[in-house]
C-alpha cells in the first residue's frame, strides 16, 4: 500500500466539487486496495478502455431470476437513471454522475463480476443492472469472509424432543413440515479454495446459497472505487447512493410474496414464509427459524427468534400476574381497610386537611372511596408474590436464552464468529491516514485517528449525550412543575361537592388522579419528541467516533440510544414512585420546590395507582403508536409508488422491478426493533410490582409484533442484504443490567410506594396490646392510626385556606406523627420508626434472597448445553483432521513414494464408534 494514499467518501453534494475529467491525474501504477482482504481488485490504468455492460432487452420471463441467457443467476440489482435523459441545465452534475458509474461498473468486472443491463418496462429513464458472481469469485470471497460450509453429513444422533409424546396436538402449532422440509444437518468449516475436494459440493449452483451470494456482492459493491484522482481513492456503493448516482442497490426476492413462481426450480421461499409465518393466520404458529435464517441471514434469524423466546416466556409471566390481577379484583369487596374508608362512619366521618394552599378546600376522606378499592387490586398480598416471582422469571428467562442463543450460534454456524473476519466499515476504511504497530501482530497498519484525536471524539460524544440527558431531567423538573401547578387548580374544582357535570364520574375523579392522567399524556408527547430529535444527534455522534466495524457502530449506537430512552421513558415512573409524596412536611409546615410550588401529595392509599396509571398509559400509547407506524407508514408509500408508477400489469413486469417498487429497510430498522421491545422489557421487570397485568399486556403486543414485523420485511420492504451475527450484541448485557436493576426496584416499591408494609406493621405490632387495643391480630382501625391529627388554627398565613367549616377545629393527613397538644407535637411517633425499619429490613431481606437465587440459578443452568458441546468438538477434530491430510497430501506430492504404491488419502468419514473412541 502507498503510504501517502488517502481513502475517500465521496461527499454527498455533488455540486461543491471542482469540474474536470473525471480520470484526469490517475496514478499509473497498481492501486492497492486499503482492505487487505480484496484478492481481485486490480486498478484501471489510466487511459485504459472503460468497459460498459452490456445492454440486454428484457426477455419476457417476469419471474426469471436469471440474466437473458438462463444461466447466470442475478446476485444484486443496481437502479439508475439514464443521465442522458436529464434536464440540460443540469447536465454537467448529471455527466459526473454517469463517469462515476461507469468507472465503478468497469471496477465490478475488472474484480470479477459480469453485468447486464435492461431498461425498466415503465420508466424509460430507469436502467436495472443485474450483478452476477462466477463460480471462481464466488469461491474467493467466501474464503476471505471465513463462510463455514458443510463438510460432512452430522453423524451425531439428535436427542428426543420432550413433546414427542404430544405430537399429535403439538404439530398444529409448527409450520407444514410437507412444505418446510426439515434442514439436513452437516458439520461446517471455514471454506477454503485450496481443500474443496474435502467439502461436501453436490451442486457448485446452490453450494452458496442466495443470501450467502448476496452477501459477498454486498463486499465487494462496498469497497469498489469509482473515481481516482492523484493519491485520492473514492470507492463505495453507498456512498453512490447518497450521492444519487444510483437510485438503488438490493438483492432479489425469489418470488412474489402471494403468488408461485412461473421459473422451474425457483424456490419459492418468499412464498412459503409469507404463508407458514407473516400470514395472520399462521399467527398461533412456531417461527421456521431454520428457513428465515437462510433467506435473510443469521443477523435477522436472531432478532426473531430472541423475540420469539421473550414471547414464549411471556406467556408464563402474563397467567402468573393474570391469576395475581384476579385475586386482587376478587378481594377488593373484603379489604378492612377500604371498607373504613368507605364507611360513612368512619371514612364519611373524617375530614382531611387541604392538599394545597388557600384555594383547596377540606374534604371527606370517602370520596376517595372508589379509588381506595381500585387500589385494592394492585396493593395487596399477591402482588408481593408475584415480585418475587417475577425476579425469579428475568433470571430463568435470560440463563434459557443463553442456551438456546448457544444451539442456534452451533447451527447456524457462528460459534466461532470472531472480530478479526468482520471487515471494517467502509467509512472507516476512507480515513485511515495514520500509520502505527499493530500492539498485538507488531505489523505497521493504518488508523483513522491517533490515540489523542480518539479521544477527543469519545469525550465530545460523552458531553453530547450528558447535555441531552440533562435536557430531558429539565423537562421532567417541567413535567413536575406543571403538575404541581395544575394540581392547585384540580383540587380546587373537583373538591366542590355540587359539582353537577362530573355526575357519574364524580366518585372516581380525585385531583391526583385527573394531575396524573394529563402528566403523563403531556409526559408521553414530550417523550416521543425528544426521541425523534434525539436519534438523529445519536447517530451523528457515533458518526463522528467512527467506529471500525458495523457490530462496533451499532454496540455504540445501542448504548448510546438505550441510555437516553431509559431516562426518557422511565424517569417519570421513578418520580412517582420514589419521589412523589416522599418529602410533603405536614399542613402547618408544607416543603415548596423553588421556594413557590407546593410538593405533591398522595392519596390516603398511597401512589401506587399513580404509577400503575403512568405505566398504562405509557405502555399502550407506544404500542398503539409503533404499530400504526410499523403497518400503516411503508404501505401507504408502496400504494402510492404503485399509483405514481402504474403502467404494465404486475404479472408483466420483471422481478427486480417488482423489488424496486418496495420500500428499503431503513438502515438501523432492527435497532429499532430491538429497542421497542427491551424498553418493553424494562417495562415489564422494573415497575411489575405496581401493574401485574404489564406483562398480559407485553404478551398480546408481542403476538402481533411477531406477525407484524415478518409482514413488513417479508411483503413491504426490499429483500435485506444478509448479515452475520452471532448473538443480540450489546442488548444482552443491557437485559442482564435491567433485570438486576429490577429486584431493587421492585422491592423498594413495595416498601416505599405500596402502603403494604405500614399495614403489616398495624397488624402484627400496633392493633394489638401495647400500642393498640384489639385482643387479636386485624386490620380494623387501621386508617384511624395512619392518618395524622392536625390543629387547624396552626396553619400559616398562606396556606391557610380561604374557606373553613364552621364546625370543625381539626383535620387529617396521612403521616405518623403525634396530634397538638402533645409534648413532642408534629414530630414523627414511635409507629413511623417501626415502619422505616420494616421498609429497610424488608428490602435487604429480599435483595438478598432474591439475589442469591438467581447467582444460585445462572451457576446451575450452563450457559452450552452438553449436546452442543459434544458437536463443537466434533467438528473441531474433523477440521483437524482435514487440515493435517491436506499437508500430507502436499508432502507426498514432493517426496517421492518408498515403493511404487501410490499414496491415497480418501474423504474424511468417521462413525460414530471412531468419534466415541476419539473423544476418550
């Protein structure tokens, strides 16, 4: 490589370039490509012949998959427009354009590929070129690619599915087993040109199938260069879109989604994922993992099948909170204590102490009657077990999908997926400028930046996303404000009893219900605006850090993005439940936030329902906003470029130009994806305490996701380039992050926003002798304990209210706190103490239970099954094997035999009985 050669993307305004020949100053001698990995890249020497591809009418074959002469199979489509055809006044940008494509056409068959162009059947301005890669380029990129490919049939018997013995109700739920055949299972080794004797080849067509082809394409289309100037090297596919010499580059679908191909031999998989998958009837169906893996590659493959465990485990998740919502809705009649609020004697008997100051009037503690038993639902006994239960589930939930993640890494051949055989980026590659030593192989390599200038970007990457997160806890202190602010007016409007117009609804409007459901609609609208500015600078800081390959630059991303969703959507649900109600002082002495604004209270049974009221409206509103945005968005603009572009009929037109009238998947569509549903996860595990039907909820959005989503890529959206993966990234480490998050969480709801642990502190301590006097252990008389006396002639000048009953001279509030008159009035009594105390012991028992099961349970569940294990070492030994005949057969080629009896070293293929001996 030239030392002083600088790689470029091309920029996307054309327009601020300088004219000239577009292959003036061209170097004369061989141009290396900057990745090593390029074996048949060959520079075009200046003045040489630019070869074009050749013009081919269309044959007529709509469902042909194939070039003109029914033998070259089409491996990537590229679309322009003819620059002839374009505005004269433009003709200059558009003569740049077209010098640019045909460089980079000349440098595709100069690399190997062979190209046949056809002009659209609807567009005259519109040229598709068909992609095409020979046998022997094939063979090249998938060693340099490290392809594992089969090498002998797996001679390792499978074990029995637990479910055999129910086949026969089991099989309405996979798909049809006559339609999708099951997968022949082979042991797989990175190819290798020089030992394709030992690869299992029937036919050279289908040994690299479509999307393994698709993906080579993709390689080399990304590394191409189109324009050489001096020691500038330009080159990139993307790059050519951006700058709108091409209007688009896609691999083919095989068919139509909903009709059989006309072609002999087509294998229709399009159609048979379409029906057995993203079919609304098949919603109740298993995934074809096997069969979505090799159409969209391992990349896609995980994402459904991660989505299809999560749902799977759902499903146990969503009866257990079920059965807890049930019995919660079943005793809500039978609660001793919402029946004294009820009760006209009791709860109609105590007046409480206005909530703000002097516009809120006194009010009778039943009418929070209705909303006393709503509560009962969630706040009670059940809800403790399923907590627990529920951080017994996160755990078990993430060690079973370690295992099955493991099976699918052996099947779909990505155990050993290392960093070093995924290329770098192409945007990385354009800035290496800098020389240094490789601190690991101490060969002199080329990096964008120095360690100093990496450092500055991550800092300024660092200090971008503190501002925005500081941007969003300011729009929560406004979120709060408000709702201090419009919480005064509710207090004062719905505590008027002749208030007519709220007549039947009256009984279940409380001021900190009416404040809290317009929060949290203004909370959800802030929360999807800031998501749509936010995501544009998060990209554009991982841009600036300039990661090195695409895992990097999506692990960075997804941090990045997760970081600011988790304040986003969660900071309002630590408000309520931690902060909210919290620090209120008493009515005499009541705590202002900013020295003006009078810090919320709750509601004599606590804020739980709050919460449990911010949760649903958070969770259903993304849902219902995502999906409308998922169905509704890529099907509008398909029908409208159908009706823009209507012309022949669409059993008439070609299959690329079937493809190309879809919709493109947006480049980060499976990180939104995955994110939709971990903050779902989140959802679900940190605030479950307070909403058990969170995860009925997750299971039935889940369903149609599934559907949803296979849908959209299977009939909407271009055929996706395949990509490898060998797991969910840098998701996994973010789960295992909220699921420890969510015992603490979980816990300290229960004993700080729950109102369970004052109760079971009455029951057991203070309701009977000496604090209480009951002879048994009850609940009676429990909110005349919790509830504080307070003198009305001690309020201050400004929170007194304007308003004051003839008849009464004191009122309650909710704290523990000894009456006027005592000699330690307004300060904190002996039943506080003990709760704060139960609160602390109660969280530190259950952490720590809770904590020790799940170590107790991710060390007794391997993360590798043993049946896995045993077909990693087998195939490592055949590899081994095949590696040491092939430098023995090299050895005999150069030493001359003893006697005349030639040397035969024949396949590799050993028993059952051989590999039982080997593994002693």
């Amino acid at each position: 490589m030239t030392t002083n050669a600088i790689y470029e993307m091309d920029p996307v305004n054309e327009m601020d370039e300088p004219e000239g020949d577009a292959f003036s100053g061209m170097i004369d001698e061989e141009v290396v490509y900057p990745e090593e990995f390029l074996p048949t890249y060959h520079s075009i020497k200046e003045g040489a012949t630019i070869t074009k591809a050749l013009l081919a009418e269309f044959n007529g074959k709509p469902d042909s998959l194939f070039f003109n002469d029914g033998v070259r199979r089409i491996d990537f489509i590229l679309v322009y427009e003819d620059e002839d055809k374009k505005d004269f006044d433009k003709r200059h940008v558009f003569q740049r354009r077209k010098r640019r494509r045909e460089y980079f056409e000349a440098s595709l068959m100069k690399m190997g590929m062979e190209l046949e162009a056809t002009k659209s059947v609807i567009d005259d301005k519109l040229l598709f070129v068909k992609v095409h890669m020979p046998w022997e380029v094939q063979c090249t990129y998938a060693e340099v690619l490290h392809i594992k490919l089969p090498i002998q049939p797996n001679d390792l018997s499978s074990r029995p599915s637990p479910w055999r013995f129910f086949s026969c109700i089991t099989k309405h739920f996979y798909p049809n087993k006559d339609r999708i055949a099951k997968q022949s299972e082979f042991f797989t080794a990175p190819f290798e040109k020089d030992r394709l004797d030992y690869f299992y080849v029937k036919d050279k067509d289908v040994f690299f199938n479509a999307s393994m082809r698709s993906r080579m394409a993709f390689y080399i289309l990304s590394r191409a260069p189109y324009e050489i100037r001096g020691n500038i090297k330009k080159f990139g596919i993307t790059k050519l879109l951006d700058g709108g010499v091409y209007k688009a580059a896609y691999p083919l679908h095989d068919c139509r989604f909903n009709v059989k191909s006309k072609e002999e031999n087509c294998p229709e998989e399009r159609l048979l994922l379409y029906e057995e998958w993203a079919h609304p009837k098949s919603f109740y169906k298993m995934q074809p993992l096997n069969l979505i893996r090799k159409y969209y590659g391992e990349k896609i493959g995980i994402y459904f099948a991660w989505l299809g465990f999560y749902t799977m485990m759902l499903a146990l998740a969503a009866v257990v909170g079920l059965s807890c919502f049930i019995y919660g809705y079943r005793t809500q009649e039978t609660s001793t204590w919402s029946k004294e609020v009820c009760d006209p004697d009791i709860g109609g008997n105590i007046v409480m102490c206005p909530q703000c100051d002097r516009e809120c009037n006194y009010w009778k503690l039943n009418s929070t009657c209705e909303a006393s038993k709503k509560l009962c639902i969630f706040d009670n006994y059940g809800t403790l077990v399923f907590a627990v239960f529920m951080s017994i589930w996160v755990t078990l939930f993430l060690e079973f999908w370690k295992r099955y993640q493991a099976e699918l890494e052996y099947t779909w051949d990505t155990v050993e997926f290392l960093e070093q055989e995924e290329p770098p980026r192409p945007e990385y590659e354009a800035k290496c400028v800098h020389e240094r030593r490789n601190p690991i192989t101490g060969v002199k390599e080329f990096v964008p930046h120095t360690a100093c200038e990496r450092c500055v970007r991550v800092s300024i990457g660092i200090g971008t996303v503190l501002f925005w997160i500081l941007l969003i806890l300011a729009s929560i202190v406004a979120i709060i404000i408000y709702r201090l602010a419009v919480f005064f007016a509710f207090s004062a409007k719905l505590r008027v009893q002749d208030l007519k117009e709220l007549e039947p609804l009256k009984e279940y409007v409380t001021p900190q219900m009416a404040t809290s459901v317009t929060a949290s609609l203004i909370s959800f609208v802030v929360i999807m605006i800031l998501n749509l500015l936010y995501e544009r600078v998060a990209i554009w800081i991982t841009d600036f850090e300039l990661p090195r390959t695409k895992t990097d630059y999506e692990n960075s991303l997804t941090m990045k993005m997760f970081l600011f969703q988790f304040v986003n959507y969660y900071s309002s649900c630590f408000y309520i439940a931690f902060v909210k109600g919290k620090a209120v002082g008493y009515p005499g002495n009541p705590v202002y936030l900013l020295g003006k604004y009078r810090n919320e209270e709750c509601d004599p049974g606590g804020c739980l329902i709050e919460l449990t009221t911010q949760l649903s409206i958070i969770m259903g509103g993304k849902a219902i906003w995502n999906n409308i945005q998922e169905i509704l968005l890529p099907w509008v603009k398909n029908l409208i470029l159908r009706h823009c572009t209507r012309g022949a009929s669409e059993a008439e037109i070609p299959r690329w130009e079937q493809d190309y009238r879809l919709q493109p998947l947006p480049k980060l569509g499976l990180f939104y994806e995955y994110l939709e549903m971990v903050i779902q996860f989140g959802f679900v595990t940190l605030f479950v305490a307070s909403f058990p039907l969170a995860p009925v909820l997750a299971l039935v959005n889940n369903v149609f996701e599934i559907r949803v989503d296979a849908w959209k890529i299977t009939t909407q959206f271009r055929r996706i380039v395949p990509e490898k993966a060998q797991d969910i990234g840098a998701w996994q480490p973010i789960l295992q992050g909220i699921a420890i998050l969510a015992v603490a969480t979980n816990a300290m709801i229960i004993a700080f926003t729950s109102d369970m642990i004052p109760r079971l502190v009455y029951y057991w301590s203070f309701s009977v002798y000496p604090y209480g006097n009951h002879s048994n252990h009850t609940m009676q008389g429990y909110i005349n304990s919790s509830l504080s006396v307070f003198n009305i002639d001690d309020f201050s000048n400004y929170s007194k209210p304007l308003m004051t009953p003839y008849n009464i001279t004191t009122c309650r509030y909710r704290d523990f706190r000894y009456g006027p008159g005592h000699r330690r009035q307004y300060e904190y009594t002996i039943y506080y103490w003990h709760v704060i105390a139960a609160k602390m012991a109660f969280i530190i028992v259950v952490e720590h239970i809770v904590y020790l099961t799940k170590f107790i349970l991710s060390y007794a569940i391997p993360d590798v099954p043993y049946a896995v294990k045993e077909q990693i070492k087998r195939e490592k030994y055949l590899t081994q094997v095949i590696l040491h005949e092939t430098n023995l057969k090299l050895v005999s080629k150069r030493l001359k035999p003893v006697d005349d009896e030639p040397l035969n070293y024949g396949r590799v293929n050993l028993t059952g009985q051989e590999m039982e001996l080997d593994s002693r």
